[in-house]
C-alpha cells in the first residue's frame, strides 16, 4: 500500500512532462470555448493550487475558469457542499450560463452532488478518479486519514460522529450516488491503476463512463483525461441552454 502511493507523485511528475508535449495542452485540433464557466474543485488533502495547471489550460481554451476557495479540502464534505452552494450561485449570476464542474477524488464527488442538488446551476458535473457509487471503496489510508480530521472538527462542533462513514444521514452522503436531474450530464473519468480508489467505485451507471491509463494523482495533468475534458466541454457548450440568471458586469480579468 505505501509503495503504491510512494509512486504516485514520480508518475505525476511524469504525466505532467507528457502533458507539456501534447497538442491538447497547446490548444491544437481542439475545440475552443466561448467563455463559459467551469468550476475546478480539488481533491482530498490538496487544494486549488492542485488545480492551477488544469485552470491555465481552460483559460486559453476561451473557458472561464473559477477556483472552488478551497485551500485544503480536508473539511466536512457536507459543509464544503453548502459553501461551494454559494459559489455555483455567484457564478451564474455573474455569468448568466449553467456552470461545468470539474472535481478531481473528493472534488468528483461534490461536482455529483452539486449537480444532482442544484440541477439549475449545473449542466454537466466531471469527476476525475472519484469513487461515485457509495460504496466508499478506497485506500485505507484515506479513511485513517479522514478519522483523524473527524476527531478534530468534532472539537469545533463542525462535524458529525458518522461523518465519511456508511453510516452518515447529511445530504452530501444520501445524494451522492442518487439519480441525476433530467437533462444533467454527469462523466467519469477512471484509471484501473488508481492506487488510492478503487476503479470500480468510480463507475457511475447514470453517467458516462471513460477508462484511461495512469495514476491517481497524476490524473490532473494527464494528457488523456485533458483530452476527454476538452471533447465533453465542447459538446456542453454545442448543447448550452441559458441558466435565466441576468450576469453583472464584469470587471475585468478572469475570477479565481
């Protein structure tokens, strides 16, 4: 288990090299985006620096790209979902389209729930190695880790004893695996090498489903996972409806 993780940061390293080469990063033969707005939220223990890489490409696709505000995602995930609430809802008033999110690990899993509960600011949610299906399938050292944040929060009144476990009644953990909105989009992208989720979990029978090759960490800069991202965002954007929301003024430069 520890030797498998001990790999995980050489081979992103690695997938970041091979993403720096790819025509998909450099923006050739891929469709271009026309401002619309995607929101990036980063996985468990890392933050929206994790995401800074994925964030630069959407930008000079022509996508608007927003950080989540999260700078460790190690909180209660029912509490980041009420907070990442008023983000979805800043952004749409101030774009005036249905937001894609993109979610890397935990970060998938909020994207799920966010579009299943708020299907009206939401038109397509990605997860990125997230284990969607309920059954918690991942490391053991992810539920260690995620006992000894719980015992914290607890201290503060921020959590509840069942928190991250089968037992948890919030609605982060009933809606996760629930059945997706009419006309919301939900994609998963998997690797059968994940050393930290089970590939298994990540298979949502709602969704659509898309196998690559690689690592868990390395997923957010690997040139096969930008490529399916800049397919999926294209065909959003084709398939765009207005979210009725009237956008303020902008001004200026891209919101992080």
């Amino acid at each position: 288990m520890l030797l498998q993780l001990s790999t995980a940061y050489p081979e992103y390293l690695c997938q970041f090299s091979w993403l720096l080469c790819s025509p998909v990063y450099r923006g050739k033969q891929v469709a271009r985006g026309n401002g619309q707005p995607v929101l990036l939220i980063p996985g468990f223990f890392t933050g929206d620096w994790m995401m800074m890489v994925m964030a630069g490409w959407l930008n000079r696709l022509g996508y608007h790209a927003y950080f989540s505000g999260i700078n460790w995602n190690v909180d209660c995930p029912n509490l980041t979902s009420e907070l990442l609430r008023w983000r979805l809802d800043h952004i749409a008033q101030e774009t005036g389209h249905p937001i894609t999110i993109i979610g890397h690990s935990l970060g998938g899993m909020l994207a799920r729930v966010l579009g299943v509960n708020f299907p009206e600011l939401v038109n397509h949610a990605i997860a990125i190695g997230s284990p969607v299906d309920g059954t918690l399938r991942v490391n053991p050292f992810v539920p260690f880790a995620f006992r000894v944040l719980r015992g914290v929060r607890m201290r503060h009144k921020k959590t509840l004893p069942t928190c991250g476990s089968h037992r948890c009644s919030c609605q982060f953990a009933q809606t996760m695996s629930a059945a997706l909105p009419a006309g919301r989009k939900f994609t998963s992208i998997f690797t059968k090498q994940d050393e930290v989720v089970d590939w298994r979990a990540c298979i949502d029978p709602q969704g659509v489903n898309l196998e690559v090759t690689g690592r868990h960490v390395g997923l957010i800069v690997n040139p096969a996972v930008y490529r399916h991202l800049a397919d999926l965002l294209a065909t959003s954007a084709t398939e765009e409806k207005p979210s009725g929301r009237h956008p303020h003024r902008r001004s200026g430069g891209h919101l992080w």
